[in-house]
C-alpha cells in the first residue's frame, strides 16, 4: 500500500469516527468525540503533505479537549495564537488559510458558547474546511467535512424547531454547564 492510500485509509477511519458528532446532544460527548476526529484527521493531513491543515486539527484535538474542562478567555487566546503561529508558518497557498481561519472560528465557539450557537459556527468553520480538503484531493476529509456540513445543517434546523417549539434540546447541556 502507498503512503497516498494509507493517508486515504486514515482519512477513511476520520469519517467512520466523525459521522455521528454532530447527532449528540450532550456537549461533552460532542466535544470529546470532535477531539478524536480531529486528532485522526490531522494525522492524514500530514501524511497527505498538508502541514497547515495537520497542525490546526491537532490543535484542534488538544484544545477541544482542554474546552469540555475550562472556559477561559485566557485558555482561548492561547489557542487562537498557537493556530496562527503555527498554522499561519505552514500555508504555502491561499487556500490553507481556510482552515486556520475555521479552527480560529470554532476556537472561539467551544470555548465561548454551547448549544445551538456552537453548531451554527461550526457549520461555517466546516464550509471553509470542505473547500480546502476537496482543492487538497482528501478523500475521507471531503467526504466526512461535507457530510457535517449537511448533518450538522439537518440538526441545527431540527434543534431550532424544537425551540421554536419550546422545547430545549440541549437541557442536559444545561443542567451540566449549571453544575459545575
């Protein structure tokens, strides 16, 4: 098997893993499970050669890791520097700018909102990451960012009307954030 297919192989197993994020209510499960599918596909970036995206996903790993126990504003610029330092040293074409901006984006997200919020920020981070990973030729990345862009869509409408409703879908998110 070439290096080529088994960075596909990786990217393959990033899908399997994040297919079903987006359908948890609990944001820490959510978040956990991000961390892992983060953490897989900054592997298959690097091995396909994409150095910026590979080093905003594993920040990603480790900072969505870091959000479910703090919520410092102090915690969160020292992530969105990191993205930039790092990620910004890396990019070599316009286009891998776009997930430096959509790990900067969701940085801020996880760290200062919950919720239906989250969700809708995330959304625009994927759409950027979707661009970059189909200019790339990543299969797994392409085909997991695009199924969140519709997954993730399907349940921001699906959460939204259940509000609209008056009825909370994220009330276990709730009771949690209150407790600690």
């Amino acid at each position: 098997m070439s290096l080529y297919w088994f960075a596909q192989a990786v990217g393959g197993l990033a899908f399997i893993v994040g297919i079903t994020m987006f359908v948890k209510r609990d944001d820490r499960k959510f978040k956990l499970q991000l961390a892992l599918y983060s953490l897989i596909i900054g592997c298959h970036f690097f091995l396909m050669g994409a150095n910026a995206a590979g080093t905003s996903a594993v920040l990603n790993s480790v900072r969505t890791v870091i959000s479910t126990r703090t919520r410092s504003i102090i915690v969160m610029f020292v992530f969105i520097t990191l993205t930039l330092a790092l990620g910004l040293s890396e990019v070599k074409h316009a286009v891998e700018l776009l997930p430096i901006i959509g790990t900067v984006m969701s940085t801020w997200a996880l760290f200062r909102t919950s919720g239906l919020t989250t969700r809708c920020v995330m959304w625009c981070s994927t759409a950027g990451w979707v661009t970059h990973n189909i200019w790339l030729g990543s299969i797994g990345g392409s085909l997991i960012e695009g199924s969140f862009l519709i997954v993730n869509g399907f349940n921001i409408i699906r959460f939204r009307r259940m509000q609209l409703r008056g009825i909370d879908p994220f009330v276990a998110e709730n009771r949690a954030a209150k407790v600690r």
